[in-house]
C-alpha cells in the first residue's frame, strides 16, 4: 500500500514538473550588447580587507587608463 501512495505521489510531482516546463515561456531575447571596446571581470573571494582594496585599486588603474585612452570600458568585480 505504501509503494503504491508513493508511485501515486512521483507521478503526480513528475506530472507537475513537466507541465511547469511546458508552460514556461521561452527566453530567446538576446542579452543587451554593450557598447565598450573591453570587457574586464576582476575576482574576489577573499573577505581579507586588504586584498579586496587591492582589487579596487586595480580596477581604478585601470578605468583612468582607458579613460585617458578613450577608449570604453566594462569592467564587473564579481566575488
């Protein structure tokens, strides 16, 4: 009797799950394309206040060099 509850039950959730994925609506719009000649990502995983000025020091360095390049830039710190 329990197996059958239990088949019962995975069936249902298994139903839901598929009908959820029907009824999703497609994402298919690009991402926004950006309009700077660089695309930098600095990482940061350490909560050590030291480094992490030290990768913003980094990301000032270079911002005023491509700023004084004239050139654009994209930068992103991800952690």
């Amino acid at each position: 009797m329990f197996k059958n509850t239990l088949l019962k039950i995975m069936t249902l959730v298994a139903g839901l799950a598929i009908s959820m994925s029907a009824f999703s609506a497609p994402n298919d719009s690009p991402l926004p394309e950006t309009l700077a000649d660089y695309k930098i990502v600095l990482q940061i995983s350490d909560r050590d206040p030291f480094k992490q000025t030290l990768v913003l020091n980094v990301a000032g360095n270079l911002l005023k060099h491509y700023a004084s390049s004239s050139e654009e830039v994209d930068m992103e710190i991800v952690g």
